[in-house]
C-alpha cells in the first residue's frame, strides 16, 4: 500500500500545493478509466466505490481545482 501512496503523491501531492503544476486531468482520466482508486482500496474501504455520479462530480472536481493542459501551460509559462 506505502508503493501506491508514494507513487500517487509523485503524481498529486496536495501538500505542495503552490510550489509545483499538478496533472488535474490525468488524476481525472485515471477516475475515468476506473484505474482510481485502486480495487484493493475498495475492497477495504467499501465507501469509495464511487456511483456514476460522485464519479462524475470527482472528475469535474480535480479539472477545475488542479486544471488540464491549458492551465499547466500557462503555470510553465509563469516560470
């Protein structure tokens, strides 16, 4: 479990907030695709299974709080 939370925060550490971009669309695609979160997290945590629609609100979340390409370009840009 500690090589899924470590690789998950090399993708999207919350607690860097402000000090680096996030991928808010791959977090999103991962949901998607149903890859996020991981089978064995549900297993042990029936709540996460998602319906379709917390789902959806999820993936509209992640967009518009760690944004898609367009914003991590203007983020490169900045630098």
């Amino acid at each position: 479990v500690q090589d899924d939370v470590t690789e998950g925060r090399s993708h999207l550490n919350i607690s860097e907030w402000g000090t680096r971009k996030f991928h808010g669309d791959e977090a999103a695609e991962e949901v998607e695709k149903g890859e996020m979160p991981l089978s064995i997290y549900v297993f042990t945590h029936p709540e996460a299974n998602l319906t379709a629609g917390e789902k959806e609100q999820f993936i509209q979340g992640l967009k518009e709080t760690f944004g898609g390409e367009s914003e991590e370009q203007e983020y490169e840009e900045e630098q």
